[in-house]
C-alpha cells in the first residue's frame, strides 16, 4: 500500500487518530517516526503553523514546513496557503512551552523528503499517480501528488475537449488520477487526457439520431464546438447568440470514425451552475502504469497518440 498519498487521505483514519489521542500515543509515534496529519489552523507572521492536536499544541516551524523553504526554491505561499487545510508531519519532539503546556514540534518537510527518496524518485514516464487538485490557474491545475509535495497538470494535458480555465474540469479538493508524462531532478511533470478514454471509446457511447446535452466550448465564424465528453467533442453550424460555456441540447446527425467527428445540430443552450460532471477513467481501478495511448481510430487519416518512454531521471 502506498503511505505516500497526498495530504488529506489519512486524517481521519483509525491509526492517525489513535497515535494523536493521547501524549504516550505520540511519544510511540515520535519514536517509531510515524508520518502522521492534522489540520493546521493558522499561519502566524512568522510563517510557522500551528496545528490541531487533540491533546496539546503542535508547530511546525517555518525551515519545516516543506521542501525548498530554507533555501528559498519554495516560496512562503506554500505554508500560508496550508491555513485550515490538512497537514502531514513527522513528531520531532515534545518539549514543554513557556505556560508549562506540551508542545509538539512537528516536521512536514522530512515527511516530503522521505516521499520524494522512497515514492517519487521511482516514478516513470507511463506511471499513473492519484492526486488532488489544490490550486486552479488559467494555464494549468497544481495538484499534490504525495504528502503535499505539489506538481502542475498543464491545461492542454488535461483533456482532449479545450477548456477555457481548469475550472471547467476539476474543483479543489478533488482526488483525481494523474500519469507522469517525463521527470527532471526534483519535479515530475504530468498529464490527464490519457486516461480520459480514446476517441472510439468516447464515441460508443453515442448514437447517430440521439439528442444528447453538451457544453459549448468555443464559438468560431465557421461553426460551434459542443463538448460530449472530456476527451470528445463535435462540431455544429454556426448559430446566433451562442457562448463558450453555456450548455446545450445537440441533435447527432452523424458520426464518423475515419474523420473523427461528430457531427451536431444546435437544439437549445442554457445556463446551468453546477459543478463539472465526475471525471470517468478507462483505465482498471488498481492499474498503476500505461505504455502507450492512441486517441485515434486505427481508420482514421491522422494519428494522436501518446507513447511513454523512459527519460531524464529524478
């Protein structure tokens, strides 16, 4: 089983929460060095946190807050942004603070150090990751790939269907699956759309004659392109007073694997608030590694397609 899953996924199991019960249970914890989590609270001036422990105070001063503090490679944003959220942490020490009080002090950067030794290091391009996403920007989702060691999923590799923002896919706090798509010293760089299903395995669940809901994804002078499925979209004519984003009711006039298209007619748009459907993989539940992806059907006249090769090493 792998220990190293991202910050969040053991706190609130029955082995987290009995080796923080009690001070004895963290003294066992502290000398077996067992990688434990809690909420952090706070974030004072200092950028030390402060975490929720149920039987005393605990801190994580700065220098241990994450990989690349001390040296400057990690920004202080990256503590500041851990207010209110889980935290994983090794007990250095329990000493006693200026009221008398217990206090732990706490490491998250040696817990990320171990990850990076025993998990990440070993990673290969084709190797599929769970994650979860902790920040959306415009070119891309950053997701935490193991104990809060954090990996950016560019835009373009997040689905095969643009989007205009990461939104449009994922919400914080999602767990999703991720594959590493090549590695460098100290980072692994990932992709999404692989596991999103190829364009025949999209197109199978559609029928010619069906009208089907979609969202309309970009608005182009020589037609409409309407989102099916993540990694499957079709092309509609133009029509007047239509909007990236809306969605839409779409008549499925034809589909044709040797061209990949699908081709749509525009029924109706409207606006819908809701959060992004949930992602399915066509991959099994325990697969850990792909080869190969070709999106493309093998009649088609151009080929898309994904090969994972062993590259730079971590």
């Amino acid at each position: 089983m792998n220990k190293y899953l991202p910050e969040g996924s053991r706190l609130h199991t029955p082995e987290n929460i009995d080796a923080l019960h009690s001070i004895s249970a963290m003294e066992r914890a502290m000398r077996s060095g067992t990688i434990l989590e809690a909420k952090a609270i706070l974030c004072d001036s200092n950028h030390n946190l402060t975490v929720q422990l149920p039987c005393m105070r605990g801190i994580i001063p700065r220098e241990e807050g994450a990989v690349g503090i001390a040296d400057g490679s990690t920004k202080d944003i990256a503590l500041i942004a851990r207010a209110g959220k889980p935290v994983c942490f090794r007990i250095l020490r329990i000493e006693v603070d200026k009221n008398g009080d217990p206090l732990a002090i706490l490491s998250r950067r040696s817990v990320q150090e171990e990850c990076w030794k025993h998990y990440l290091s070993h990673c290969k391009p084709g190797d599929i990751l769970p994650a979860v996403v902790t920040h959306l920007e415009r070119f891309g989702a950053f997701v935490d790939i193991g104990c809060g060691v954090p990996s950016l999923l560019p835009i373009d590799a997040i689905s095969v269907s643009r989007i205009s923002h990461p939104r449009d896919r994922f919400h914080i706090g999602q767990s999703i699956r991720t594959v590493v798509r090549r590695t460098e010293p100290g980072r692994i760089h990932l992709t999404h759309r692989e596991l999103l299903g190829t364009w025949a395995e999209n197109a199978e669940k559609f029928e010619a004659g069906q009208t089907v809901a979609g969202i309309v994804r970009s608005v182009e002078p020589y037609g409409i392109f309407i989102e099916l499925t993540p990694n499957l979209a079709g092309l509609a004519e133009p029509h007047e007073n239509v909007q990236a984003g809306e969605h839409a009711s779409v008549y499925i006039k034809a589909i044709l694997p040797e061209k990949m298209k699908m081709k749509l007619i525009l029924i109706d748009t409207f606006s819908q608030a809701e959060s992004p459907e949930p992602l399915q993989y066509f991959i099994r539940p325990d697969q850990q590694h792909i080869n190969r992806w070709q999106y493309t059907p093998d009649c088609a006249s151009r080929r898309i397609e994904t090969i994972f090769t062993p590259d730079n090493t971590i």
